[in-house]
C-alpha cells in the first residue's frame, strides 16, 4: 500500500462574484505522507485556508483534484479534523461538550465519550474545567479545547489553519510544544497552515512555501532540524541558516504581493 495519505493534483480553485473573478490557487501539486508534519507558508491571500478548506471538502476545485487514500474528495470529510484560528468553538457547550460532540454523532457510548473525553482534559492541561464554558477560558485555554475537540474525533489528518495565529507569542510557544507532545508516538498526520517560518521550522518535517495569488508550489524543503524540537534550537546556525533560507524564498512573494517594487 502507498504511504501517501493526501495528494493534490493541479488543483486550480476560481471564486466567482459579482464583481470579478479570483484565482485564489493555479496548478497546485503537493502529497503528504501518512505521518508527516507538512507546514505551507505563504502571503497573506495566497490561497492558503482555500486549499485547506479544499481538502476538508468544504469546496471544491475549479479544475485538479485531490485524493485522500486515493479517494476523490468531493464533500465534507470526515476523516479530516480542522482548527481554526478563531477556535470556532460551541459557546453554549461546556468544555466536555464541545469535546464529546463528534464521539456523540458517531454514536459512541455517553459513558465511553466521556471517559475518552476527561482523559483528553488531562493530557491538555485543562483538569477542573470540564463544566466552563469557553467565554470564560483564555485564548490559549480555548485553542487547547478546539484542538482537543478535533482530536477526540480521531482523524486521519489534522488540517490546522493558522491556529495558534491569534495568541500572544508565549502562548503560542507553549501551544507548539504541546502540539508536539501530543503528537509525539501517535503518528497524527498534520497539514498546518502558517505565515510564521518559525511555527513552520519547530513543528514540520516538510516547509511547503507557496507563491503570491495565485497560489502555487514555489519551493518545499526537507526539515531536517534534530527532533524533538525544543525552543533552543532556534538558537543554533543550522536553523538560522534554514531560517534565512526559508525567509528570502517568502519575501519575494510578500514582496510581490503587497505590490511593491524592490529598489
Ligand atoms: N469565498 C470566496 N469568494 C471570493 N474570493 C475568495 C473567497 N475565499 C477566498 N477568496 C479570495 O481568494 C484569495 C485567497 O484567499 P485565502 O485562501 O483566504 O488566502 P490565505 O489563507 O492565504 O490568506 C484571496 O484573494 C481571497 O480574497
Ligand atoms: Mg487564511
């Protein structure tokens, strides 16, 4: 059997409006290994949340295709989990609420859900808050339930678009260490969505960087940063030298796509 879980195949994607039309994505390409860590930097608006939100099958291409274990993705899948940046959790539910809902339309058992769920509360650091409500949860607090919540769904991959994007820079630090932790043994296949080259250098086995709008493949690079990945390693040469590697490909493309001309 292939070890290929995602593959994208020219996946070309046009939004139509009244106004004009945008090729958010143009001949995208790209394969994600079951197992893999692959991080997609790019521009702001070059198409990064439309290819997610595409292999979630929450749209569909204008032209290309893409296959989760060689199946055509053609509706919303369940076998994909996805966190957002905004959390996008159920106000109204509690904490073990938002945790237990999809074990709940799968049909598992309320005390098996639950019991799944508290240890999940645990693991996350989040004990004694299973009845709050996520108004009263910090930012950090909330993203750590969202995650949990696609987790507890058990995916086939987790596709995480810019999600640690809103929390202040300590938080986020310790989000991408617990990430890490969590994913650390269970082989979690991960497509994660970030403009950060750091998040993208400490969490990803794989950098996808991609072009300005329309989106394509501009470079992808082999991360090969010792694991695990603690912070000091953003101290050492190797990664400086990946750092500026990575940064020089992006700027072009920020560059290009804020429109300004170099001098
Ligand atoms: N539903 C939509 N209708 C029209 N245009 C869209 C829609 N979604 C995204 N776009 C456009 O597609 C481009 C890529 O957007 P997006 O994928 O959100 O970029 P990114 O996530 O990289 O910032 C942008 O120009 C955006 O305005
Ligand atoms: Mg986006």
């Amino acid at each position: 059997m292939s070890d290929i879980l995602i593959r994208a195949d020219n996946v070309s994607k046009v939004f139509h409006s009244h106004k004009e039309d945008v090729e958010a994505i143009h001949d995208f390409s790209l394969t994600v290994k079951k197992g893999e860590i692959v991080c997609i930097v790019g521009a702001s608006g070059c198409g990064k949340s439309t290819f997610l939100n595409m292999v979630a099958g929450f749209i569909q291409p204008s032209s290309g295709r893409i296959l989760l274990e060689g199946q055509e993705i053609t509706k919303v899948e369940p076998r994909c989990g996805m966190i957002f940046q905004n959390y996008a959790l159920f106000p109204w539910m509690t904490v073990i609420e938002n945790i237990t809902f999809g074990p709940r339309l799968k049909g598992v058992q309320k005390k098996v859900r639950h019991e799944q769920a508290k240890q999940w509360i645990k693991r996350v650091g989040l004990k004694g808050f299973d009845y709050s409500y996520p108004g009263e949860l910090s930012g950090g607090m909330q993203q750590r339930v969202a995650l949990t919540r696609a987790l507890a769904n058990e995916p086939d991959v987790l596709l995480c678009d810019e999600p640690f994007g809103a929390l202040d820079a300590m938080t986020r630090q310790a989000m991408q260490q617990e990430l890490l932790r969590l994913m650390y043994k269970s082989n979690q296949t991960i497509l994660f969505i970030t403009h950060s080259i750091d998040e993208a250098l400490i969490l990803s086995d794989r950098v996808v960087i991609m072009s300005a709008r329309p989106g394509r493949v501009k470079a992808v690079f082999e991360n090969d940063l010792p694991r695990p990945r603690k912070l000091e390693l953003q101290l050492t040469d190797r990664y400086l030298e990946l750092k500026r590697k990575v940064w020089s490909l992006v700027e072009e493309e920020v560059v290009s796509a804020l429109g300004i001309r170099k001098g």
